[in-house]
C-alpha cells in the first residue's frame, strides 16, 4: 500500500531486477507493474509468489516515481515450509457391515 500526501497525482512503476547468474523461471509477479496515486489517496500494489520448491526465494525490484526522480530498491522474499499433515485420529472404525453396506465417518485433517 501506498499513499501520495502530496497536492498532485503521480505514476509509478516497478522494474525487476533481473539476476544473470540465476536461469530459472522468475518466482515473483509484481500485477501492478504501472499506476497512478491520485493527491491524497492510496494505491494497492500487489506481487505474485509461486514457488515450485521448499526454501527460501529473493527478487529484487526498483520502484520507480518518474515525474519527481524518485528510486527505491526493494528486496521481496519469499519462504516455503514442508507442510506437516495429521488425522486427527489414527485409525477409523467403521463397525459391523453387511455385504454391501454403507457406512460413513468422518476426521479432521490438520495442517
């Protein structure tokens, strides 16, 4: 989120800074790559993580206000964790069934 305290709107935008040393698909998405903050209002910026493995992930970004010279680098990181899934319960009894009986229970998963 940003806010323009100033009297008159300005435009913005985001650059990647692109890392020649690492050839794998980019992990971060800025969807707001171009804007305008009207005077007095705020903006929502918003970036997309998709990570295809566990670790811990970097981008790194210049913000950009053209009309006033302003440059700010910002670093975005990004950290995925193995899940750790439970049953709530370790067994499920369904009971005595006829052939071709139906019976139903239920458990809870947690993450």
């Amino acid at each position: 989120m940003a806010v323009n305290p100033t009297n008159s709107g300005y435009e913005f935008e985001w650059e990647e800074v692109i890392d020649e040393s690492n050839k794998s698909k980019p992990l971060f998405k800025c969807a707001t790559q171009r804007g305008l903050i009207l005077s007095g209002k705020k903006s929502e910026m918003c970036f997309e993580y998709t990570p295809d493995t566990v670790g811990e992930h970097e981008s790194r970004w210049i913000f950009r206000i053209p009309s006033e010279n302003i440059t700010a680098h910002f670093l975005i990181v990004g950290r995925v964790n193995e899940p750790n899934v439970l049953l709530e319960t370790s067994r499920v009894k369904f009971g005595p069934l006829l052939l071709q009986g139906k019976n139903k229970e239920s458990i809870k998963i947690i993450n």
